[in-house]
C-alpha cells in the first residue's frame, strides 16, 4: 500500500470535498453544501480528507456532534459520510485499499480526544451502496433501525445511553384545489442537495396549481417538530431518493395530482 495521510479539510481542498470528488462534473454541485457547512462547522462538525503522496485527495468523511444530526444522542459523534473516490475518471478508483479503515481510524481517536462516549454512524441494510455492515466489520455493533438505514455505534466508556434516528412525526397538510409539493433539506448531502434543487426548478413549470414549500431541517427545533431530515413529498407521497435523480417520479406524481383535481373541480 502507498504512503497515505488523513489530515483536517482545509480551503484549498474545499471544492473537492463541496463537489463530493467529482471534480469532473461541473453540475454535481449545490451552494447548498456550503451553506450546511459555514452553519455546521461553528458548531462542531468536522471533516477529514486523505491524500496520497502526489497530494491527491482520495477520500474524506465529516462528522459531528449528534446534537446537531439527524439522531438523538448526548456526548456522542456521528459519522453522516465517509466516502473513497470509486470512479475511473479524476484520481481513479482506490477503493479496496484499506483508505476508509484509516479515515474511520482517525475519527475515532479525535473524538476520544474530544472526550465523546460514543462514534455513532449510519448505512444501508443492503451492500450496493453505503453498507452498515461496513462499520460492522470494523467493531461497531446495531442499535437502531428505520426501513433500510441501520445505526451503528462504538462505545469508548460504560453506561452510555443508546442514540436512535428521530423519525417521522406527522406530515404537512394538503392545499385545497392545489399540489404541495414539501421539500425537507438539511444540506449535508449533495446529492440530496441537487434533487431538492431540481425539484424547486420542476415546480416552477407547473405554474399556480403547484404549491412548493421547504424545511430547512438544519434547524434542530425544525427537525425534531416533524422527524424528517431530508425528503421529497407530492402532498402526503414520499419520492424515492437514489442514485439516480427524482425528476421523472416527480413529474409523474405532479401530473396525476393534476388530473385528479381536474376530474373533482
């Protein structure tokens, strides 16, 4: 293996980490991101990178206190992404090479020296994408479930009460003789980011019958009222999030709602 550093995110590497390594892809990019970002890092958040000898940045992964996420917990961290450049394009592929072992490595003793009882993080029940089992492999037991997304933790001292996901609490109420469409965005994921911009574009096309509202969930007070972090919702539908953008369920969703209250008004 080749001579790796994890070191703290600097300005100069900013735009790597703002574009998620895709610094080939000019669109995947929201302000968005760095807006997240200034709020956040007053308030603990932290992001590490990894380079290589030709300073390449190769992975990173940002982490914060749980107060401030998406989870309920005290005195505890939480891992929100940690990702290794997969792509042939940019640096290449350099996953399989032990760099995620080494960013997680890091984390965990900063957040000892932090004087936190816990590293808590999160990932899919499946393996295709951000696998809890990951975390698992690397000591870190369950200790919490909603639908696909599985919590994990590593303890650093005794007694250490359980943090869990905050999940849904109620959902907005419908418009009469209109369609809402209810964007909830804390701004931590860029791919997130992206599909919530793309949505806010979209329902402008549709005109007075299209009704777009947003949560910014960034705002603790915002999140733990609703118990929802990040979500897309025609009235009371939920849209799938995935790799792949929500712009063709979204129109679809719009235009039956379209025609259904055509058909009652």
């Amino acid at each position: 293996m080749g001579k790796y550093k994890v070191v703290n995110l600097s300005e100069n590497e900013m735009y790597e980490y703002l574009c998620c390594l895709k610094t080939w892809d000019e669109g995947f990019y929201s302000d968005r991101k760095r807006r997240w970002y200034n709020k956040k890092v007053r308030k603990g958040l932290c992001v590490k990178i990894i380079k290589d000898e030709k300073e390449n940045v190769l992975g990173m992964v940002q982490y914060l206190p749980a107060e401030e996420s998406f989870v309920e917990g005290e005195d505890v961290y939480l891992i929100q992404c940690i990702w290794i450049q997969g792509y042939d394009k940019g640096t290449g592929n350099v996953q399989k090479r032990g760099l995620g072992t080494l960013l997680l490595n890091a984390v965990e003793k900063d957040v000892k020296d932090k004087g936190a009882n816990a590293l808590i993080a999160w990932g899919m029940s499946f393996e295709e994408w951000m696998p809890a089992s990951w975390y698992i492999k690397n000591g870190y037991t369950e200790i919490d479930r909603d639908g696909i997304r599985i919590l994990v933790w590593k303890t650093f001292k005794d007694d250490v009460a359980k943090p869990k996901f905050i999940k849904p609490k109620k959902l907005p109420d419908t418009i009469k003789d209109k369609v809402l469409v209810n964007v909830f965005n804390d701004g931590w994921c860029q791919d997130l980011n992206i599909e919530s911009d793309l949505t806010k574009k979209i329902v402008k096309e549709y005109g007075e019958k299209v009704v777009y509202k947003e949560y910014d969930t960034s705002d603790k007070k915002v999140l733990k009222e609703w118990g929802i972090d990040n979500a897309i919702l025609v009235d009371k539908e939920w849209l799938t999030f995935g790799p792949y953008s929500v712009e063709e369920q979204l129109r679809e969703l719009i235009e039956e709602k379209i025609k259904q209250l055509r058909l009652l008004f």
